[in-house]
C-alpha cells in the first residue's frame, strides 16, 4: 500500500510518498480502506521529533484520524463488520491507504456524512467533549472561554458549548471572526487587537467565565485565571504559545475554589481513550444527522501525495476548522 513515511525529522518536505507492508490486525482490530485522514497538531510535532520517537506505539506510519471502510475485522471485534463505514482515533497509522483501528476506538459514519466530513470528526470533536464537557463540566446557562477558537478542536468545543446552551466568547484572528460567529460564538475576539480578560471583565460584569479551554499557555495563563469566575475551571489543552515556566497566587485558587486540568488524548492509556470516544459517541454522535446538527468544519482537503503542503497549511495558522488528506477522488468522499 502507499502510505506517507519519514526517514528523518524536520521540515514538511520530510513526508514522503512510500509503498509499505500492510498493516496486519490483531483480534480487537478492524481493517480499514482509507479513504481520508485528519491533519492534527499533534502530527506536526511527530514530523519534528518532538516526541522523541519515530512513532505513536502502534504504527511507524504519521496520523492519528481516519475514515473508511472495515475490510477485514479480527476475532474479538463486537459491533462491526465488513462493509461498515467507520471514522476514529488511530494510534498511528493514517496517512496510508489502508490502517487498523482498535474497534473500541471507532465510530459508525453517521449516514449523511462523506468520508472527508466523517475525518474531520474524531480527534477534535473528542477532545473538546473530553475537555469542556467532561472535565470542564459546561452546563446549560454557563459561560465558557475557547481559545483558538477557528482551529479544529477550538471550533468544535464552540459548536458543543453553543448546543449545550453556554454562553460562548472564542477568541480568534481577526479576519476569521464571522466563521467563528456562524459556529456558535456569542462574542468573538480578535486577540491580536483586543485584550481578552478585559472584554471577559466587561462583557460579565467583573464575574467571569465558569469555564476556558485554553491551547496557548504561558501567554495567556495570568489572564486566564483572573477571566474565571469564582469555582471556575481552566481547561489546558496545549501549549502553542510555549510550556515555559507560570506563577501563580495560591490564595487565588484556594479562596476562589479555582480547578486546573490538564488534558492530552496522546499520553492517555487506552482504556481511557476508550472511555473517551464512549462519552462522546453516547452524548454526540447522533447530533450530527438531522437540521440544526453538529457540523464538521472542514478547511482544505489534499491528496495524500501533498501531505507536506497540508502541513504547510496548518503550519500558517491560516486554516479554519479540519485540514483532510484523500487517498481517493471518487465522488463519495
């Protein structure tokens, strides 16, 4: 099969058009003819060696998010069989025409979705569930914070906290601030012209946000705190702006009743990623059929040949929503 190899890390120009061996399946595997694959942060940090390691554990082969057909299941799969069409978190793997998927970790393609909408799916949607939903605990009648707010996680946690009912303020590029809105956002920000905690201060009344998901980090840290409301919850999904070093008052935290998380789907154990795509496909999944329905926001799709121009683009923070790798042109994608 072709699949997207790297013989050493660097820049996007590493990614290369390979033939290699199919992926062999064990018993709680399911065989899938890729037909897209989603572009993630996290493959940007593997191309660079940030993991320290030329794989995620499961395949040598870069991408964690695909969507195809089951060719082939193993002996202990439940739930699936050849034919189905299936989208899901891979532990390496996709940028190929062919990967395996731990069954736990797929998801039935909801019937009126294609397979370039069903790949824009899995990863984001998951995390901004796991992130604002489960830890942060947005409720109906909330206020949250989403950073970020026009990249793939940022604008499906505005999506899940609009039909939750929250109140939602996303910050973003300027120029992305209408597409922002169209998803959800009660106010959008621009953070390059607009300072965030003192829209936050004016826009509450000094109260706050009940929750923020936040993938920059150290930059914004400070300012988050003081935007929570009191028994708020920080949410810290990635460090694009840098780990670097915060500091912090305790007595803020212990008079504010102030909670911090952390969140990484990658260092997670499996069975708790198989918990994680439980709570959202319980909660979520049906959503995305029907009017009024979640929406998978797609950027730019590129054939699997340009994967490094698809990095290239998600290296530009210019896109809004999913970047797609194809390994097929028919119609059906």
């Amino acid at each position: 099969m072709k699949a997207i190899t790297i013989e050493e890390f660097g820049n996007a120009d590493v990614l290369k058009l390979n033939e290699v061996p199919n992926p062999e399946i064990r018993p709680t595997d399911l065989l899938v003819r890729v037909y897209a694959a989603g572009v993630n942060r996290a493959d940007l940090t593997h191309r660079t060696g940030g993991y320290g390691h030329p794989n995620f554990g499961d395949s040598p082969i870069i991408g964690l998010e695909i969507a195809g057909e089951v060719i082939e299941k193993g002996s202990a799969v439940f739930g699936f069989k050849k034919g189905d069409r299936v989208m899901g978190v891979v532990g390496g793997g996709a940028y190929a025409e062919m990967a395996r998927i731990d069954y736990r970790m797929a998801m039935h393609i909801p019937a009126q979705l294609n397979y370039v909408q069903a790949a824009a799916i899995p990863e984001v949607f998951v995390t901004a569930h796991e992130a604002m939903m489960h830890l942060g605990r947005l409720k109906s009648g909330d206020s949250v914070l989403i950073h970020a707010a026009a990249g793939g996680v940022g604008s499906a946690a505005v999506q899940l906290a609009y039909a939750t009912g929250a109140t939602v303020y996303a910050t973003t590029d300027g120029h992305k601030l209408s597409r922002v809105e169209h998803l959800g956002a009660d106010v959008a920000i621009d953070y390059k012209t607009d300072d965030f905690a003192k829209i936050i201060a004016s826009k509450t009344d000094g109260r706050g946000v009940d929750v923020i998901i936040d993938f920059v980090g150290e930059p914004y840290f400070a300012r988050n705190l003081a935007s929570l409301a009191n028994g708020g919850r920080l949410i810290q999904v990635g460090i694009l702006g840098g780990g670097g070093k915060v500091t912090l008052e305790l007595e803020h935290i212990l008079y504010r009743h102030l909670q911090i998380f952390g969140t990484v789907m990658k260092s997670r154990t499996q069975g708790e990623k198989h918990d994680m795509i439980k709570r959202f496909r319980e909660h979520w999944l049906e959503r995305f059929e029907g009017a009024g329905s979640l929406e998978p926001v797609v950027d730019s799709i590129f054939p699997l040949s340009r994967a490094s121009d698809a990095h290239r683009r998600m290296e530009s923070s210019e896109n809004v929503g999913k970047i797609i790798l194809t390994m097929q042109h028919e119609d059906f994608l």
